[in-house]
C-alpha cells in the first residue's frame, strides 16, 4: 500500500482553532496566516498520497485503497457512517473522504498509520477523532 505512514502532519500547528491549546503568543504569532495552513495541508495530503500533484482520480484511488484497508476496524467504520450520515448518506467510502478534509486529516492520520503498522488503533486516538467529529460531546 502507497501510503506515507512515517510522515507527520503540522499544518494543524499554524491554526489556532485546529489547535486551541496553543500557548497564547503562538497564536497572536499565527493570527491570520490560515491560508499557509490550508497550503501546508494540501502539500501534506499529497506527500502521505506519495503524489506530486493533485488528481481527483489518483486521490480516489488512494483513498479507496486506505478504506480497504481501515474499514476493517469497527471504530473506523462506526466514524466513517457517522460522518457520512451529515451529508444524508450511509456510504462509508464518502465519509472517509470527508475525514480526510482540512479539520480531520490530522487526526485521520494518526489513526491509519496506527492501524497500518499495528493492526489497532488506540483508544485514545479514536476518541480524539470521535469528539472532532461530534460522535461524542
């Protein structure tokens, strides 16, 4: 499987709302530099796709190859559904790619390169996805 799992997401770092426990000075150093988050996180989704550019297709691809892999974990499906279920669908497929997004990828990140070289996920891991993604309050 062509997936990055040595690589590390920071672009979560340079959002003060992705990452609120950020000491106070980090946060005035960052106020209003998003859009260099938002391009750190599109470099960083190419790089754990190990591809050069941007292509719908290739990133489909990538993403149903990721899904054949996490779907087999119950925690992951029980997200990806719940995830789904906001936009009116019961695809679990639709729901990864919608973990993949901007406010999810660093912690989708974690939890796959988890279930990829460890076969599980920890809870802790799970549960930090579970409550971004409002499964639990």
């Amino acid at each position: 499987m062509s997936y990055n799992t040595d690589f590390i997401c920071t672009y979560q770092y340079y959002d003060p709302i992705l990452t609120p426990d950020l000491p106070e000075i980090f946060k005035k150093e960052v106020e209003g530099l998003e859009s260099v988050s938002e391009i750190l996180y599109q470099a960083q989704l190419l790089q754990v796709f190990q591809l050069t550019e941007y292509d719908d297709e290739k990133v489909n691809d990538k993403v149903n190859e990721v899904y054949s892999k996490i779907n087999k974990n119950k925690d992951m499906k029980e997200i990806m559904k719940h995830v789904a279920s906001k936009i009116l669908s019961e695809d679990e497929t639709t729901g990864l790619m919608i973990l993949f997004s901007y406010n999810f990828f660093y912690l989708l990140h974690d939890c796959i390169c988890e279930f990829l070289v460890n076969k599980t996920i920890s809870r802790e891991k799970i549960e930090r996805l579970k409550k971004v993604s409002q499964i639990i309050p």
